[in-house]
C-alpha cells in the first residue's frame, strides 16, 4: 500500500475529483489522500471482529445462470430480467459450518513472487544523464521474425515499465471459423492465467491477452523489478496452454453470447460497424463468427486444439515496445525470453504480405453515392432473431472520404471537424431535434481519413437524417467564408493545443508510441509537433478550397457513403435514384470487388507529408 502511494501516477482531474469524494465519505479531510493507501495502525482486535463475522449464517450466495430459471418466478421492473430468493436450508448452513480445513484443501498461499524490491531507475545512471536519453523510441532488433523498439523514460520518473507486443500471426484472420477460435484462446488464455494474476494485481503488475486482426496482443505493464517475471509465465503459458475441456466449453458460450449481443447494441454503433464492412478491404462480418459457434457446429474441442498448439503460432513475427524504466539490455533480454517461450519460427515474406495487404481501406466512387441499409426485412432470419425488436431509435453515419492520411490533407480534415461539430450539434441537434446523439468527427480507416457526421434518432428515418445532413452540408461554404479572422484563429489554436496535449501518464505515451506502430507501422512518433506545425501553416482559404474542391457536392468528384440503420416500424423505402443501394450483406460483398484501393502505408502515395490538398 505504502509503494502504491509513493509511485501513484498523476490522474485525470475528473477521477481525481471523483476518488477524493468518495475518499471523504470515510475519512476526515486530512487523510483523504493517504488513507486509501497507507496504514498507519494496525488492530488485531478490529481484525479478529470482522473474521467472526464471516461465518456460514451470514452469507449470501448469487447464481447467475440459464440453468436456475426455474428458481427465478419474479421480474424486476427496469428491465425485466428473471430472479428469485430462496432460503438455504439449515441442515447446509450446518455442513458448512463443521467443514474444516484439514486435508491441505485450505492453506495460506504461497509468497507473492511479484512483490519488487528494486525502485532504483535506470534513467539516473544512463551514461551522460538523463538527458543524453533519446527523446523518441529507437529501434533496437529488426530481424525476420522480431522488430523491437525501445525507450527509457526520464519524464515520470516511476520504476514502472510497459512491455507490448504485436505477434503477427498469418492464420489469425484466415477465416471466421480461425477468427473465432483466436479469439475464443486469448479467453481460455487469461482464464488459465487467473492462477497467479492476483498476485501481480497485487503486487502492482498488469497483461493482457487480446485478439486482433493481425494476431495477438499481449500488454505487460508495472513495477519494472518483477516484469520480466510475469512476461515468462504468461508467455510459457501462452506457449503451452492446458486448454481444458470444462474451461472450453464455458468459454465457447461467453464468445457466443458475446456476438450475440452486439446485434443487441445501439443502432448508431451498427451504422459504424456498417462503415467498417464496407471500407476496409478485408473484413469477416460478425454474423460469420456467430454462426460458426452457434450453427455449423465446426467449432469443437479437437479441431480447437489442434488449431492452437500446431497451426496458431507456427509462424509469426513479433513487434515490440519497450518503454519506461528499463534499459536497452533489459529490453533485448525481455524479447529474448519471449521469443525463446514462443518458439515460433519467422513469417515467409508471402506470409508477412499477406497479413500486411488487410491492412488497406477501398476507394469510394466519385461519380455516386453509396447507400448501405440495414433494415429487419433484408436481415438473415438469424439475424433478425437477435436483433432488438423493440428498438425505437434509428441511426445514420455520412462519410465524405477525403483520401490518403497526409499532411496538409489530415490537419485540413480535423480543422474542419474543430469548426463544424458545434455547427451541426447545434441545427441537427437543438433546432432541428434530431436525437441526443448528433456528432462530427474525423474518421480513419487505416491510413485513410475523411469527414463523418452520425445522428441516432427515435423521430425520423435513416433517410430523412440523410437530407438533413445534406443541407447542412449546403451551408458549409458559407459558414467558412463568414468565420472572422479571430474565430478562425481560435479554431486553429484549439487543434493545436488539443495535438499538443501532454501526456499525464506513462501509459499514455506508451499507447501513442504503439499507434505509430500497430497496426500500420509508420513509425511518425513525434506525430503530434510535426502535425501542429501543419495546423499553424493552415489558412481560411485553404480551408473553403479544400471544402469546394473534395467534400462538397458540387465539387463532383465528392467521394461519399451513407450508412443505414431502420428501426423496426420503419418502412424499408425504394432505392433513390442516381444512388447504389446496398441492402444485404451479400450485395456490400459483391460491390466490395468492383472498388479498387488506397495504396498501401508503405507503397508511394500512401501517406506522409503532401505538398498537395
């Protein structure tokens, strides 16, 4: 408790206002700030007081599953879910009370092999100082199966350390039935974990184990001392996992249950999903997980096996960022260890191509717009039967796709987000009454960006939404050629300020340093003062041409899509004309093959610095 006040990292202001309130409803104002964190008396009497209250005829106990419904009569009002009480029976409260804990079945546990004893910081004896440290990561490895980058930290100045890894992995994505499987691993993974992770938890260590499109992510974080310790056993784990029938089983229904809710999500979120389908090159639709779980009954315990422990991690490459208290050495030592756990061999150059090539977004035509519909009648029936058939609310995203992410492109595209979101809040949102949820904001897919504008509304369809967003589009020439010379410079100052913000926290640096990254690897990490520089050198006319000549509609080169999600007492309406109307999964696949894409990160024309707009 001591160490966790003493290297307590600075927090956001609004959860420091937070905790100190509720801090103060337990403790006097002088100790609100230690006294989560330090002991200062220790009471055996106080102690031995609470342990006589645990006893068996105090306890309640709650069950939460499809098995007890027959014990659950009731409905709570809010939102009607089954429950029920019931009284446990004497003659069980009496065997609970004479159980005892002889046999070994009950026994302190073993030390905590987390607890670190070594707070020094490497920053301090790096040769010339601190401040001979490179300011931006540096890259350490860059082998065939292995690229590492490194930074020692000398702003925070905390013995904590984040280790994150990318494995690259060319079967993770292959296919739905793979997708599910992967992600169903990292599940059982963490579960086989639970063994020793509330030891780290306690002892100030944190990971976790993702699935991602590429692979695997695993993100060690804490006190530096005992790092090392934690990636070895999650890592060996990873390399060797149990993977048991009984923990298989309850994991397979969490992973069904888990698609089978997103189809219960907002409508708005639906939409954006919708997006993602549609722009991004490659991209399994959600209903092919569910239904390879819930339907083709492939997904069983041998094929998952095998699939884990022989095609999984066969191959993979393995990107890594080591930042905080740590030196160069301790980072090599760190990957070495992993990569020797793993044992997996390197990605083939066709392997890594292939993994690199989904990471591509397509180009929208310029000479139509696209319509993407979502309705409850073009649904698949086992779609339709997870949907929320009570929903309301309808919703709406309107992509103007501006292009590759480069500069000036990007900066022009978030200036125009900084002027026109309180713009369209307000007519979409209080004038017109839309709904609650009225947004403008920039959107990239890989590494491309363009405008988007989503509105969920429970009072008009996805295509009266579309017409209103429409003629506040029609407005936008002039609300950039009224904007005065001071208003256009408070908005150019806001973005810079927002690009300039500084990290609070390790962690944040950290994940700024990992989108440069993953999943893309443009290695931009001084991102941020090379983009607000950019932001300085725009101008309000720069500005209304970039509008005129890409986003507007009688520009005619306007890329956009609109994407479309019906309420169910809705009716479905005829296609516009002049507009390709994609109303079912099928028909996005089908039109998907017809686009062409925005080149690749690292092929010529696919970001960076532009002296075009």
């Amino acid at each position: 408790a001591e160490r966790g006040s003493r290297y307590k990292e600075q927090e956001e202001p609004m959860d420091a206002a937070n905790s100190l309130a509720t801090s103060l409803e337990h403790h006097p104002p002088a100790d609100v700030l230690s006294a989560p964190y330090l002991h200062q008396e220790f009471d055996p009497a106080a102690i031995e007081a609470m342990l006589a209250l645990l006893t068996p005829a105090r306890v309640i106990t709650l069950h939460s599953s499809r098995c007890v419904a027959a014990a659950a009569p009731y409905r709570e009002p809010w939102y009607n879910t089954p429950f029920g009480t019931a009284h446990i029976s004497d003659e069980t409260l009496e065997r609970w009370a004479a159980a005892s804990a002889e046999g070994g079945m009950l026994r302190l546990p073993d030390p905590n092999p987390f607890i670190p004893t070594d707070f020094g910081l490497v920053c301090d004896s790096a040769p010339g100082g601190a401040e001979a440290l490179p300011r931006l990561p540096t890259r350490l490895l860059d082998e065939a199966g292995v690229e590492l980058w490194h930074k020692t930290d000398a702003t925070f100045r905390r013995p904590k350390t984040n280790m994150w890894m990318a494995l690259q992995l060319s079967q993770a994505y292959a296919t739905p039935l793979k997708v599910v499987m992967t992600s169903l691993f990292t599940r059982q993974l963490s579960d086989e974990l639970t063994e020793f992770s509330y030891h780290a938890e306690v002892a100030g260590l944190h990971y976790r184990v993702q699935s991602s499109n590429g692979g695997l992510t695993i993100l060690f974080g804490g006190y530096s001392h005992k790092l090392p310790a934690l990636l070895q056993r999650v890592v060996s784990k990873l390399a060797a996992p149990d993977l048991a029938a009984e923990r298989f089983a309850i994991q397979r229904d969490n992973v069904r249950r888990g698609y089978a809710n997103f189809f219960k999500e907002a409508p708005y979120q639906h939409a954006v999903y919708l997006a993602s389908v549609l722009l991004e090159v490659r991209r399994h639709h959600i209903l092919d997980y569910y239904r390879e779980v819930v339907e083709s009954g492939s997904l069983d315990l041998d094929e998952y096996r095998a699939f884990v422990t022989g095609e999984l991690l066969a191959s993979s490459r393995m990107l890594a960022l080591c930042h905080g208290n740590a030196s160069a050495e301790q980072a090599g030592e760190m990957v070495a260890a992993a990569r020797a756990a793993i044992g997996s061999k390197p990605l083939s150059c066709d392997e890594r191509r292939e993994c690199e090539s989904m990471y591509r977004a397509l180009v929208l035509p310029a000479d139509s717009e696209v319509w993407v519909r979502q309705h409850p009648s073009t649904l698949p029936e086992d779609q339709r039967l997870l949907a929320n058939a009570d929903e309301t609310n309808s919703a709406i995203e309107v992509f103007l796709q501006a292009g590759v992410d480069e500069r000036p492109r990007t900066m022009l595209v978030e200036m125009l987000e900084q002027v026109l979101h309180k713009c369209a809040e307000q007519q979409l949102r209080t004038v017109e009454q839309l709904g609650y949820i009225v947004w403008c904001t920039s959107r990239f897919t890989y590494n491309t960006v363009g405008l988007r504008f989503i509105i969920q509304s429970a009072v008009a369809s996805p295509t009266t939404l579309d017409e209103r967003i429409e003629a506040f589009l029609e407005t936008v020439p002039a609300l950039l050629r009224d904007l005065s010379e001071v208003d256009f410079a408070d908005y150019r100052q806001a973005l810079v300020e927002r690009k300039l913000e500084v990290d609070k926290k390790l962690r944040q640096e950290t994940a700024r340093y990992w989108h440069e990254m993953t999943p893309l690897q443009q290695y931009d990490f001084d991102r941020n003062e090379r983009d607000a520089e950019a932001v300085r050198a725009l101008t309000q006319p720069q500005l209304a041409a970039f509008w005129d000549a890409t986003l507007s509609r009688a520009s005619g080169v306007r890329r956009k899509a609109s994407f479309q999600v019906f309420a169910p007492h809705l009716e479905l309406p005829p296609p516009p004309d002049g507009v390709v109307c994609l109303d079912t999964i099928e028909a996005v696949q089908q039109f998907k093959k017809s686009l062409s894409a925005w080149p690749g990160v690292h092929e010529e024309g696919g970001g960076g610095d532009s002296l075009q707009s």
